[in-house]
C-alpha cells in the first residue's frame, strides 16, 4: 500500500507492482501529482489552464525521464540544450549556454569575472557535496573567489530555482551536487526539459491512467489519519474511520504529515515558498521562451503560451516564478499582480495586462539550508514492512520531481 499520491507515491507504485505486489494508493486530494498541480479551471483562464507554477526538469534527471516514459508521456516533456536568456536591470539580454565557451560569452558580468566563475566552477568539480553541508554554498563560491555580485549576476541565477533558496542560505552539499551533475556532467546533463502539456494532464490523469493499466487501486480524496502497523492485521485508517487492510507501507508524504503517521518525531525541515505570477498582456514582451531578470522578484518567465502550443489570440501568455521569497507571500492580491507585471513592462517594454492569476504555494520545498541533510532520513522506519519516501527524503538530491522520483523507488526496493 502506498500512502500519497504525489511523484515519490506514484513511482512508489510502480515499483512495487514491477515487483509483484498488488498496490493500492491513498491520496487526500481529489487529483494525483502532489506538489505538481495544474490549478482548477477558472472562467476567463487562456488555454492552458495554468499550473500551480512551472515545473524544469535537466537532462540529468534520469529517473524522472523514466518516469515520464513509464506513464507514456515522453512527448508531453520538451528537451532543449540549455540556454538561459538574462535581462539586467537595464533591459540588456545576454545569454548563459551550455560549456565553456557560451559562458566566456555572457557579458553581465565582466571578462575576469567569466574566468572566475570558470576556475570556481573547475574547483567546485572535485569537491565531495557531502563534506560541505555545514557552510551555504555562496560561502564556498567565496572561498573559491567569486565576488559578490558574481553571485547574484550568474551562479543565483540557476542555483536559486534549482534550490529554492539563494546560495547564500542554501546548502553547500546541494549547490555543490547540482553544479557537478547539471553543469559539470556528461554531455546533455544540462539541457532543459519542459512539459508541454500541463501538469495535471501529465502527473495527474496520465499517471492514474498508467496505474489502473497495471492494475493499481487509486483512491483519491482518500485521507489516511492512522496507520495501525503492528496490530493483528495491519491497516491505513481513512479520517471516514474505514480501516484498508496492508501487508506493506510506502509512505510517501511530506515531513511533518509522515511523521504524524509513523508516529516519529518531525524531521524539522524549513519549508520554502515558491509564488508564481500568470499573465496575459495585450503584446508580446519576451522573445526568447523563457528568461531569467537579474536583481527582480520576476526571478524566471516563461511563455506558456508558445511552451505549450497554445499561444492566446492576443498578445502573450506568460508565468512568473519568484522561488524562496517568503516575503513575497505577505503581498497581498492584486499588489503582487501589479508589482510582477511592473517588474516585466519596466524591463521589457509597456504593455497592458489584460489578465492575471496568483498561485502561492508556501510549503514548495524543504529548504535546503545548511545541516538540513542530518534531518533527511532515509526509507528504514522503526517497522520493517513500512517504508519512508518523498522529496525531502535522504536522495542527495535537492527538493526536485527526481528527487521524488527517486525516493518512491529506492523504498520501494528497500521493502522487496
Ligand atoms: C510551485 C512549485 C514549483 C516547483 N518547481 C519545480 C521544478 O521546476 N523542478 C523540480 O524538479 N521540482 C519542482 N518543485 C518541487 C517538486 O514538485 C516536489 O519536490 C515534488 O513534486 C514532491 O513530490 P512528493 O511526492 O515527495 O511530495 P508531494 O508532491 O507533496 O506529495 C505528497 C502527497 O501526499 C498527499 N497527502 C498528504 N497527507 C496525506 C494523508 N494523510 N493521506 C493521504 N495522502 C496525503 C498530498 O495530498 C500529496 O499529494 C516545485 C514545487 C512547487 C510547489
């Protein structure tokens, strides 16, 4: 039985069915997909409906590619070499590609910086992530000689959506892992994958498709309160009292709710928040398909309009991630609508908005500060025939659909 319907619940499941088992899966929501959500349908939404915020995946994300394949979705995730255009303060686009050459190439930082990110970025390849989870990674690019404004100007630009925290507050362990396997791995590690579909149309209906198919029992709206392990006939107690009879557990929740369930204490991971802005302007305002602002809270845009093949009648579709910025939770309705969109008309040229849509979403990811590895256990629990999963799980991975991936078959595998 696997307890959770997001990533790590579902490739959970199958597994467990490659096994042999007869799987059914609980999930307290009416949808599957977890954290991975496209938003309930709203009058006056352009087609796609938005997701919950856009979700990037990197060529090196083997198992969630495998993933994606398993559930027949290979075609719903787009796959392109990375390139990132960045917008300065002024406007100026220039871009980072993958390999050393594009970087000498990207011109918001000045030459001698460029070689400085090249010889951190050689020194940080021989670095072993685990011996630096006591120090914040923007500790480590310092040591290495990268100035400040190094920082904010190239390595925050993908370290802070990869981690959800900036380098300075996030984990040398993680930055240090995501450089080496993204950045500094084997050819096409780095490139960009992008669902074009949306995600409730992959990680929701496709995946209870790819279930039943393999003869998974999917209960949705399914809340276990208790897990009654140890007794004569083991069990998940829904919240409606109704006991479903199991002979082994996956669960495959977020920290505090499993704990809850195993009966341990929290792990005490931080939350961190992701708030994503969408928008449809009267003209189109970015060129490229996605684009990073430098020194703005409109941290990434994304046309969703072309990614997904639907650009809207009029104008332009875009989706604004702003990742780790609890203060943007306290901007309040149409504030955060207005100061996003400020943030691209002033950037990219006036344009009026002529639609919009906020979804916040506090509890994204664990964050990723320093010493959070002690506090991300592995899938053994005090019972042998139950299993821990999710996320935020010990996969080395930071907050990420592999990491989730990852951890629903590693406790699966661990339970065989
Ligand atoms: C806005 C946003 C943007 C993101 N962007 C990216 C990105 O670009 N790239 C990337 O790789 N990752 C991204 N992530 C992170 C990624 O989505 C998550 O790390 C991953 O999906 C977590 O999967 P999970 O299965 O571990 O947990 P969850 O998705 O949290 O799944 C847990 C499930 O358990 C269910 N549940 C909870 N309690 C119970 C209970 N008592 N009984 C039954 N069911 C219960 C929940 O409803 C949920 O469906 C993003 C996350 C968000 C929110």
């Amino acid at each position: 039985m696997v307890v959770g319907g997001g990533l790590a619940g579902a490739s959970a499941a199958l597994e467990l069915v490659r096994q042999g088992h007869t799987v059914t899966l609980l999930e307290a929501r009416p949808t599957l997909g977890g954290a991975v959500q496209t938003l309930p349908e709203r009058e006056g939404d352009p087609p796609p409906p938005p997701d919950n915020g856009q979700h990037v995946a990197l060529g090196c994300c083997a198992a969630y590619l495998s993933f994606a394949e398993e559930i027949g979705q290979a075609a719903a995730l787009q796959r392109r070499p990375l390139w990132m255009p960045v917008y300065d303060e002024d406007g100026r686009m220039s871009a980072i590609g993958a390999g050393p050459l594009a970087l000498l190439r990207y011109r918001h930082i000045t030459f001698r910086e460029r070689v400085q990110v090249a010889r951190a970025s050689l020194a940080i390849g021989k670095l072993d992530p685990a011996a630096h989870d006591g120090e914040s990674f923007g500790a480590v690019l310092r040591r290495l000689g990268t100035a400040p404004r190094v920082i904010d100007r190239f390595w925050d630009v993908f370290v802070r959506p990869a981690l959800n925290l900036p380098s300075d507050e996030a984990s040398a362990a993680l930055g240090i892992f995501t450089v080496k396997t993204a950045l500094l791995g084997p050819r096409g590690a780095s490139d960009l994958v992008l669902p074009v579909q949306p995600l409730g149309a992959i990680h929701h209906t496709a995946t209870q498709q790819a279930l039943a198919a393999r003869g998974v029992t999917v209960r949705l709206g399914a809340r276990v309160a208790e897990l009654a392990v140890g007794d004569a006939a083991d069990a998940a107690v829904l919240d409606t009292g109704e006991r479903i009879a199991g002979e082994l557990f996956v669960v495959a929740l977020p920290p505090a709710e499993g704990a809850r369930l195993l009966g341990e204490p929290d792990p005490g991971l931080e939350d961190s928040p992701i708030v994503s802005v969408h928008l449809q302007f009267d003209r189109e305002l970015l060129g490229p398909p996605l684009a990073a602002l430098i020194g703005s809270p409109a941290q990434w845009v994304f046309d969703r309009g072309r990614i997904t093949g639907h650009p809207p009648a009029r104008g332009q579709y875009l989706t604004v991630v702003a990742s780790g910025v609890p203060e943007l939770l306290d901007v309040r309705g149409r504030n955060v609508v207005d100061l996003i969109a400020g943030e691209l008309t002033s950037r990219l040229g006036p344009a009026e908005l002529l639609w919009s849509r906020v979804s916040r979403e506090p509890r994204a990811t664990f964050a990723c500060r320093p010493g959070s590895a002690a506090r991300r256990l592995g899938p053994a629990t005090a019972r042998p025939n139950v299993a821990r999963a999710g996320a935020w799980t010990a996969t080395g991975w930071p907050a990420t659909m592999e990491s989730a991936i990852i951890s629903g078959r590693v406790a699966a595998s661990y339970l065989a």
